[in-house]
C-alpha cells in the first residue's frame, strides 16, 4: 500500500486506543511510517528538528501501537495507540488538544495537567 | 488566537462528536476556519480544487461543529462535529479512515458501506 506523501511527509492522527482521545497529529516520511509499522511504536519525523523522532524517546512517554489505518486518498494516516506514560503534550498534558477555541476566537484550557513537564522534558521537546 | 498556517494552511482532524471515531482529516486556510467557527459548518480549503469546500454541501452530509479545539503548536487543529448524514467519506463509508494496515504491509476494510456514493455524488466528491 502506497502512502501519497506531500513534501516528503504525510500527516499522522494519534487516538488513545482505549478513551478514543485525539492525542496529537505528527508527521511521518516514508522511514518513520516504516519504522511505526515495525517497532510497534509511534515515530514521527520532526519536521523543526529534521530527524526521526521515536515519540518518547526521551520522556518515556511512548506511544504503543495498536492498529494503523489510512484514508481513502491514501494522505492521511490514523494510528490507535496506548499511551505509555502520563501524557503526550510537552506542555504536561494527555492530549496536545487541551484548549478549546470560545465564541469570541479566544481559547480556554479544558483539561488538567496530567505531568509537570519539567521534571519530564531535560531539554528538548519530545 | 493566531493559528500557525504552513503554506496557508492548517490540518483540521473532525472526530464524530457522539462516537469519538476520527471522521477525516482535510486542511482549513484562515477564512475557511473562521466560517468553521462562525457558520457552525465544517468548512475545508480543497487543495485540488484551490477554493472552499463546506463539507458535505453537494452531498448534503454537512458536519455541524460542536466544539474546536487547537493543539500547544497552533498547528493543528480538532473539530468535534456531529454528521448530519449517512457518511464522510466521498466512496460510501462513515469514516475516511475505513481501512486498516496489515502486517505485510497491505490493507483490509474494516468498516461497512453506509451509503452509495453514485446516488450521492453526481460529479465531484464532496
């Protein structure tokens, strides 16, 4: 099966396997893809850092694959994944989606934080 | 709140509101994403056909937003949306993400046909 790549690179939806939760949206080139598929685990390639990038890798925080699915133009990819730590978000949080956008365009904090992201992240974000 | 565009444009997950399941994936420039918000309808920029798509306005299978939510980047962002219609998916199926990833790298379909995209579709997809 044949992934339509755009720029290299197809975005890739992470949902918790068990709460159905959005977690976050990363991209993946053809290795990282590859290596989703064969690890088990979720990688992405960072596009800011220019590198393969295990989800995880450094804040344990991985993500275990469950299934893979892929739309029907073949541009988009759905990974069902168990969390393997306290929470996806640099920021502390489960899900990167932790904000909802009001009415007037603004945007409210509509989870807690699960981590302290300090404690977590040494330097870079992962 | 400023959304981080990438060439214009911003990758909106819609996620069936009610379910949970991941509906499809498209991509909102920034007038498509205010009359997401102000219209209350989902509204994507087709990349393909370089205007915007107010999902579901041929089909009549509309989403109705229900909450948007943005990611820590402000790149990405989550629609929960309820369908008011058979489906999303431009070939017959609820979710675009109707097929999974087999271990040898091929693909099964996962889900059932809700409807017939020729009665629905008299040109092009939508």
């Amino acid at each position: 099966m044949e992934l339509k790549l755009q720029d290299g690179l197809i975005p890739a939806i992470v949902q918790d396997a068990k709460t159905s939760e959005v977690l976050m949206l990363g991209y993946m080139n053809q290795e990282a893809y590859d290596l989703t598929l064969r690890t088990g685990y979720v990688t992405f390639y960072s596009r800011s850092r220019r590198k393969l990038w295990v989800k995880g890798e450094s804040s344990g925080h991985r993500l275990v694959v469950k299934q893979v699915r892929i739309d029907c133009d073949q541009d988009a990819v759905l990974v069902l994944a168990e969390l393997a730590g306290a929470g996806c978000c640099h920021l502390g949080y489960r899900s990167c989606f932790f904000r909802s956008v009001t009415a007037d365009g603004g945007v409210q904090v509509i989870a807690q934080r699960d981590f302290d992201p300090d404690q977590v992240y040494s330097g870079e974000k992962r």
